[in-house]
C-alpha cells in the first residue's frame, strides 16, 4: 500500500481522553489517515456523509442515550454505505452486541475491546483486514461467544440489544417513563419492549408489578447477583 492509497479514517467516541488517544494511536499507523473524530452520534455521521471514509472507528456508546449508537450506527452503514468498514469499540466484552454487529453479514466489521487501541500496529492491521473484507472479533469476546453457544438456552438470550438495554433499567427500579427519558425513546416504545420482555421470559401470565419484579430477578440471576432499585 502507497501513501496515495492510505486509508481515511473517522472517529466516534464521546470521551475526550479516550478519543485523542485512539487518534494518536491510529496517527502511528503509516497507511492510515484520521479525517475527522466526532463526540456523538449525529456528528459522526455528518461527518461520514461529508467525508466518505473509507473506516469508522467508533465506541459502542455515544450520546445521546449512550447506549448501543456504534452497533446501530454499523448497521446503518451496512444498508447505506456498504463500503464504508466499521471497527466497533467497547470497554467490556458484549456477546449480544457482537451478535447484533455480525447479523446479517459483517465481513467488513470488527468488534474490539478498547484496550486492543493501544497497540498501534494491532488496530492498524485490523483496519486493514476488514477494509479487505475479513471480519475482526475480538479474542475475548470470541471466547464468550463459544461459551454461549455451548450453555443451554434461556428467555435472555432471544432479547434484542434495546430490550436487554430496557431489561437493565427495569432491573435498577426505572419506571417507563423514566427508562423513555433515558433511552430518548417515546413511552409507547418502552411499553413495546416491555411487553416483548415479558413475552420471551415467559412472564406473560403474572399482574404488571409482579412482571416487573421476576423481570429484575431473571436480569439480576444472569448478572450473578440482585438487582440494585434506583429511583426513577
């Protein structure tokens, strides 16, 4: 690869520290070029659509809900700008969301822990496999994904990111409204997914408080302890 052939990168992650550190650490690379390093979702994808890169490196959560933007913003390129190769960046290991990033065809994604940005050559090299089309999967994160094949199956396992992101907050004491606020989603939405939680943990047939309750102590069984009640 020549330097005319250098590799034009934008950056997606809401920390400062974090985000000047991933950039001096693709700055090492020599075929690669940072074209623009954004704090939130909607700036990273003005960006993308300004400057067609040809990567997006961007962190799993980012306002405005911080939340799962970087996996639903992969998927959006998917449809959108298929060219464009995403690495997906998280702080701990998530066998739903790299689920979620490889559904469908991911041959141009890559889902790291961030720890993985430090090494300069590591990322560099990644960058460059899936821009060629060869999927990434973190080493750890490929670990938890055997794991969870092999273990017998349970109602979490048939939740979609945003239901379990909403099981979360059902577990910490949100109410609807609260977790709507939360999430920047209306409250019929959360009331949706809600209703398809109870649906898949088979919790259908119990009175709305008590749905709530189980719910939490599913999520809080799955976590290797209680839930914790937060005021919402």
């Amino acid at each position: 690869m020549t330097a005319a052939e250098e590799l034009r990168v934008v950056v997606g992650e809401d920390s400062f520290l974090v985000r000047e550190g991933i950039v001096r650490s693709l700055q090492q690379h020599p075929h690669l070029k940072v074209v623009a390093a954004e704090g939130d979702l909607a700036a990273l994808r003005d960006a993308v659509e300004r400057l067609e890169p040809d990567v997006v490196v961007t962190d799993i959560r980012m306002p405005p809900t911080t939340t799962d933007e970087g996996i639903r913003f992969a998927l959006e390129l998917q449809y959108k700008r298929p060219s464009v190769a995403v690495v997906v960046l998280s702080q701990v290991a998530n066998v739903g969301y790299a689920t979620t990033l490889f559904e469908g065809g991911g041959a141009r994604r890559a889902y790291l822990l961030k720890d993985r940005v430090v090494d300069s050559e590591y990322l560099g090299d990644v960058i460059e496999s899936v821009v060629q089309g060869r999927p990434i999967l973190d080493p750890e994160i490929f670990g938890l994904v055997i794991a969870e094949q092999n273990r017998p199956k349970t109602g979490l396992d048939e939740l979609s990111t945003r239901e379990f992101d909403v099981l979360e907050l059902v577990a910490a004491g949100y109410s609807n409204a609260a977790i709507a606020k939360r999430l920047v989603v209306t409250q019929r939405a959360v009331e949706r997914h809600v209703n398809g939680i109870f649906s898949k943990l088979h919790l259908a047939n119990s009175n709305a408080v008590n749905r709530r309750v189980l719910a939490a102590l599913v999520y809080a069984r799955s976590q290797g302890g209680d839930p914790e009640p937060v005021a919402g």
